[in-house]
C-alpha cells in the first residue's frame, strides 16, 4: 500500500511501517521511534467522549455492517471514546491504528471532499479515518475492499481526494490485503489484551525476558510456562496475555501474519 502526502511523495505504508523510516513532503527522510505504549484500558467509562465524525455511521444497513467500539488515544488524554465503523475491514484499520506505540490520535469520518466534477454520480467522498502520528504528521485513510479499489471509478475518486487535501495531509487506500484473517484474529486479541492490564503478569514476562537477554529466538509456550504466576489454568491465560501486550508494545517482535499461538517464534526488537 502506497501512502502519498498532497505534494505526491511517496512515503512508506502507515498502517504496517510506522516505526521505520517515512518520508518527509520535502523529500528528506525522517526516523519515527517507538513511542511509549498504548494504554488501552477499561477504567473511566462514565467519561465516555462521545462520537464526533463529520457524518452518523452505525446504523441499519442492508449494505453495511455498522458498529461501533470504545477506544482511547493519547490525543483525547486517554479518556474513552466511540469509535464508529462501517464495515469488518473499517474496524480492523482502526484498531491496528489505535495498537500502534506512534499513533497519538485517531479521527472517524473526520473530512468531507467535495468533486471538482461527478465521479460516477458522485458528488463527494467522506474519508474514513484520520491518523496522527506522534510525529505530528497526518494521514487520511480511504477503506475500501480490494474489488471495488480495482475499479477505475476509484482511482479517479482517490486522485480527487489527493487534490483536494491540504498540503502536509498524507493519504492512503486501504483494502483487506493488509489485514487477513490471522492479521485481524492476532490484532483483537492484542486490542482485547491491553484493554485489561494486567502489571503483575507484565512485569514477570519483563524479569524472565531478562534472564533470556542472550537468547536470539523463543517461543511462546517457553515464556508463559516461565512466568509461573500462579496455578495452572489462571496463569497460562494472563502470562500469554502478558506475550501479546508485549508484542503489541513492540518489546516482542514476531510474525502477525500468522497466527501467533504457543508454538510461534519470538525474538527481541534490534
């Protein structure tokens, strides 16, 4: 996937690659560290902020599958918000924005574009997301399914939105090649993980990856038997969801693309 700022340079993906290089819109290049996580919990949910996109998008539809979650984002100061959706693909960007250690904030249907000309009938576009990365830099997200990006009536619509953002404004279309089935099964559970913290589970997974300090590759099983929290059933739960903050965190890298279970390969980030 190919994101582009106004001014038509080329940037790397900002969805999978916002922790390596981007490219700046003057042509220089930029290195996005990772940011401190995500806290992702359930407290404060009578302070629940309310939905704010420029247009309603849960609702009946015969087309659509509507709904909606509640998220927090360091731009909102963590306090919760309703985070709106119009599809399965819509909801799993949104959540493997809102994992991300650089994303600060995350806006739904946050800007309506307005067609020089018709496109097909069609008149306007209401983007779906906008994300902010710690950076400060800004992309607008256009979801759509693999099928209908491959129409040409698209890519006029997407060249169209590209014209009309403010400069500085990175954009991208994203379909479901960046999110298959074990990539959208791995990142629910990451998103559920860290929406119930758990710090005594977390900082026993920290002291044995230190014993492991010179140990290139593990798997899984081998941390959570490590940790030992407590009896059998109770402990393999909250230490394998101790591995998963850790890998949504960055501080475990393995390989989302596959389902991430007791066998699976991890190694330390470097």
């Amino acid at each position: 996937m190919e994101v582009q700022t106004h001014s038509g340079s080329a940037s790397s993906d900002v969805l999978i690659q916002m922790d390596v290089d981007l490219m700046e819109t003057d042509g220089g290049y930029l290195r996005v560290l990772v940011g401190r996580p995500e806290y992702l919990g359930y407290e404060n949910l009578d302070e629940l902020l309310p939905y704010d996109g420029t247009r309603g998008v849960v609702g009946r539809s015969a087309s659509a599958k509507t709904g909606a979650f509640v998220a927090r984002t360091e731009e909102d100061g963590y306090i919760p918000r309703v985070v709106g959706h119009e599809s399965s693909l819509e909801r799993a960007t949104a959540i493997r924005s809102l994992l991300h250690p650089n994303v600060f904030g995350l806006k739904c249907q946050p800007r309506k574009v307005y067609f020089s000309k018709p496109i097909a009938k069609l008149k306007s576009n209401t983007l779906d997301y906008l994300v902010t990365l710690k950076t400060g830099q800004k992309y607008y997200l256009y979801v759509k399914n693999e099928e209908s990006l491959s129409k040409p009536k698209h890519a006029l619509i997407c060249e169209e939105i590209r014209k009309q953002l403010p400069a500085g404004y990175g954009f991208a279309a994203v379909s479901e090649a960046e999110f298959p089935p074990y990539v959208r099964g791995n990142n629910d559970r990451m998103f559920l993980a860290k929406r119930f913290p758990d710090p005594d589970a977390d900082q026993r997974l920290l002291a044995v990856l230190s014993d492991l300090i010179d140990v290139d590759r593990f798997t899984v099983e081998e941390l959570v038997f490590r940790c030992e929290l407590g009896p059998k059933n109770t402990d393999k739960g909250r230490a394998f969801d101790a591995v998963l903050r850790a890998i949504a965190d960055h501080k475990l890298v393995a390989n989302r693309r596959e389902l991430i279970d007791y066998p699976t390969v991890l190694g330390l980030p470097g």
